[in-house]
C-alpha cells in the first residue's frame, strides 16, 4: 500500500471514529416549555394538538398550548394513551411550548426531537415493553368506502377553538384539520354522538376511536389520504358518570335509540372493525420531573 493510501486510510479512519462518539441528535434548536396559567373564568381549557412545523404554514416552529406530558409521549412514539403507563399527573398538568426547528427536517425527526426534548428537560426515564391487547383492527368494509377526501389543503394546520360554530342540522364548522366529538340529545329520547372530522388519516381516526371504544383501534385500512365526515352514533356511556343534577342514568348501548359506533362506521362510512389480540408497543415511564429544567 502507497504511503497516500496509508494517509488517506488514517484520516477516514479518525474521521468515523470523531462520527462514532458525536452522532446527531435531532433536536429542536432552541425550546421554550412553561406550565400553562391558569384556565380563564370560565374554566374552559383547549388543548388541541401542536401547530406548525414540517408540512405546514410555519415548518420553522411548533406552538404547543396547554400540552400534556401525556399528549407528548403519544406524539413522540406514536401510540395512543392506552399503550402508556406513567404517573397519574401527566394527564392534568399543563405546558405551554414554542420550539424552534432546523429547517428541512421531516415530521419524523420531529417526533424524535419530542422524545429528546422529555429526556432533556423532564428528566424522562422509560423502557418499552410488548403487551398484548384486546383490539378491533379497522378495515374497509365489504360495500366500499364511503368517506370523501378532504376539500383542507394538504398544510391546513389544526383548528382554533375560537372559530368553532354550528353549520347546517347543527353540524361544527372547523377551519382547520382535527376532530370533535358532541354528546347531544337523540331524537328517541337518549344521547347521540357527532363525531365531525376534517383533514385527518384513518390513522388519527383510528386513534379517535380508540379512546371511544377504550381499547387500542388498529389501522389495517392501508389508505394514506386525509378525509372529511360527520358520524352520528349512540355512545356507549357505560361507566361514565351522569351529571350531579342527572334525572336518569346513561342509556344502555344495547337500545333501540340508533346505531352503536362500530355499526354506524360500517353503515355511514364503509370502515369495519374486528375484534383480534395483538401485541403492541407500551411506553413505561420509570421517571420524569413535574417542573422542567430552565429555558
């Protein structure tokens, strides 16, 4: 071997040594996380989901108000709430974040940029464990599916509560992408459901029903677009607390008031959903600090 290869061998070999001990590290460049004042008189708290970053009107920072501990690790690792085990506070203590992040970055690197922020100033400790679940797997039914794309454009950023207003029937309007779920009264006499969705995946839906349903909802649909609907169904209310000054208990799921939510995806939206197991990823949080560290 020549003496210029030799050199020439050297210098990659220092140079993927310096690469092995500093590896990049997506990160925000600069964030600010404080705890959320107080909600306003009338007690009315929106924690809707973060707005800006890749993809959308201001892909150079994220404004996150009112966020949840819980709410970041669901966007960090991409699982829903019930795939989390963590101490009961972070489901009410609030945050308010503004990040700054390095253009040209993906939505992927953001979320990892979401986990090293929990390292960094919440002190996050946690493993990953496999558990499996009770799930309904969500697939396109048998007569097609019935949503529509969405007429958003594909940068809308999610919608701002003040904008919110009844349309025609009573249905919201929303100037942004997101969801919204209403109990009302039904016709017959007992609760509806309106779930009114604009500019969201079947995976973000699925997400929706999980909560819904209280187990995990797996998207199996393989569809990738974003979609607009309105889904009227009888919630099951089981478990839930009536209201102090409620006159009767919540209606059984089992009456004759309307469609359950599994029957009225099938019938208003061409989407079916089958009970499986499946094993799944769980988030265990081992440690974290209430109060983050200094901007």
């Amino acid at each position: 071997m020549t003496r210029s290869s030799l050199l020439m061998l050297g210098v990659l070999s220092v140079w993927a040594a310096t690469y092995a001990q500093n590896p990049t590290r997506p990160e925000f460049e600069v964030a600010s996380v404080k705890p959320s004042p107080p909600p306003d008189a009338s007690g009315r708290i929106f924690f809707g989901p973060p707005r800006g970053g890749p993809g959308t009107h201001d892909p150079v920072q994220i404004t996150w108000t009112n966020a949840l501990v819980l709410n970041i690790l669901t966007t960090a690792y991409k699982v829903t709430t019930l795939q989390i085990v963590a101490p009961d506070w972070i489901t009410n203590q609030r945050y308010d974040i503004v990040a700054k992040v390095p253009e040209g970055v993906t939505r992927e690197q953001v979320a990892i940029m979401w986990q090293n922020l929990l390292k960094d100033r919440f002190g996050m400790m946690l493993h990953h464990e496999s558990r499996e679940f009770q799930v309904d797997e969500l697939t396109i039914a048998k007569g097609g599916l019935k949503m529509k794309p969405t007429v958003l454009a594909t940068d809308a950023e999610p919608f701002t509560p003040d904008s919110v207003k009844p349309g025609k029937n009573g249905v919201l309007e929303l100037n942004g992408s997101g969801a919204v779920i209403m109990i009302l009264p039904g016709a017959a006499g007992g609760p509806m459901g309106r779930m009114t969705v604009r500019g969201l995946t079947v995976s973000d839906i699925a997400a929706r029903l999980s909560q819904q349903l209280r187990h995990p909802v797996v998207d199996k649909t393989g569809l990738t677009d974003k979609y607009d609907f309105v889904l009227e169904y009888t919630p099951d209310l089981s478990g839930v607390p009536p209201p102090p000054d409620a006159a009767a208990p919540p209606v059984s799921p089992n009456s004759d008031l309307g469609p359950n939510l599994p029957s009225a995806l099938e019938k208003q939206l061409g989407l079916r959903l089958t009970r499986a197991k499946a094993k799944l990823d769980v988030i265990v949080v081992d440690h974290v600090e209430k109060t983050p560290t200094e901007n």
